[in-house]
C-alpha cells in the first residue's frame, strides 16, 4: 500500500534543529579538574533525567541535583555549583540549514511542530535563540508527562499538530525515537546532517 504524502512535519530539537558545541563542557571540564564528559554522564543519568523530562521536577532541581552528584570530584559544593553554572550559560546554537528547511515547509503550508524531550526551561530557550515564531507547535516531554518514544508521546504530538499519524513526518537524531514514531504510525526519518534535507524536501513536495 501506497502511504500518504505527509501533511505536517515533526522535528526534534537537539541534535537537528539546535547543535551543541562539545568544547563549551570540555573547557568547563577542563576548569575544575573534571573528568572529560562526566558532566553529560551524570546529568543524562537516567535516574536524573527521568524525572525532569517528565515535568517531575524543575531543570533548577536536576541542575542542583547534578552539581550535588559532582561534589566529590570537585570537593566544595559551591565549586560545583559554579561548575555547573558555566556550563549551563551555553544554550546551544541554531543549525540555519534546518532553519531555512523548516521555514520553507511552513511557506508550503505545510504545519510544523517541535517534538522534543525537555525541560521547563525549552521555552526560554527558544526565546533566546529567536525560535519562538519559527513552529506552529511545540510538544515538550515535560509539559505532556510522557517522553519520546513512548507512543502517547506521539498520539499527543499529532493531536497538537490536528493531523493523523499517516500523515505526520518525523525527524530525529535517535533510533529508539524513530522506532517510537513508527509504533505509533508516523513516517519517521533518521538524521544524520544537512545533507537529508534533499530527500525530506521531496518526501515533503516543498
């Protein structure tokens, strides 16, 4: 059976939309005396994690809770905190291929949604990196309760678009993610650069 030319676009955030620079955590690492990546180890840990993605708790409260995890490695909790600070000013930056992709499909009419696991702190974010005009909706992990890629994740992301899942596109940076989105009936592509937006383009008709 022929599927349906997809009528809406779902996007995930980091990792398509917004890039982070690796150097910002290395320089921090660096700073205090850190191990190399232990600032992602702990705050991706999923016991910390969880929770915030779910709306559980506030990304002060896993941001407090990260620094008191690095306590020991850094011996004093103020320098952890401050630790943590500096790593936290780094908000990450627009991919402009993904931008100008995106503002092209809504140009087509087509609608666009953000489908991200986040925090209470992804509109702030999308206000300082000027994106809050740029989606016609943004479904958060943290807002909804269920995170990617559990299906009621997707259920919700296309009722916030008002469009079927045959007829929702997905894009993300995350197998597990994909796999989700095609439990739950959408199409789904796996990202891997700029360089798939010549095919998204075409699966779109923009």
């Amino acid at each position: 059976m022929v599927r349906e030319r997809a009528t809406a676009l779902l996007v995930d955030f980091d990792g398509v939309l917004r890039r982070w620079d690796p150097a910002v955590a290395a320089e921090v690492e660096r700073e205090y005396g850190l191990s190399t990546g232990v600032l992602g180890e702990i705050a991706t840990s999923w016991g910390l994690l969880q929770p915030v993605l779910t709306g559980r708790v506030s990304h002060a409260d896993w941001m407090s809770s990260v620094a008191d995890a690095l306590t020991p490695s850094v011996g004093d909790p103020d320098r952890a905190r401050a630790a943590v600070e500096q790593w936290q000013r780094h908000r990450g930056e627009v991919d402009p291929q993904v931008l100008a992709f995106i503002r092209e499909v809504r140009a087509a009419g087509i609608r666009v949604g953000l489908g991200t696991n986040a925090t209470d702190q992804l509109d702030a974010d999308l206000a300082a990196l000027d994106l809050t005009d740029e989606l016609d909706v943004v479904v958060n992990s943290s807002v909804i309760g269920v995170h990617k890629p559990a299906k009621e994740y997707f259920q919700a992301a296309c009722v916030a678009l008002e469009t079927p899942p045959d007829r929702v596109l997905f894009v993300d940076d995350e197998d597990r993610a994909i796999s989700g989105a095609r439990v739950a009936g959408l199409s789904a592509y796996r990202w891997n650069g700029p360089e798939d937006l010549r095919y998204l383009r075409a699966a779109l008709a923009c």
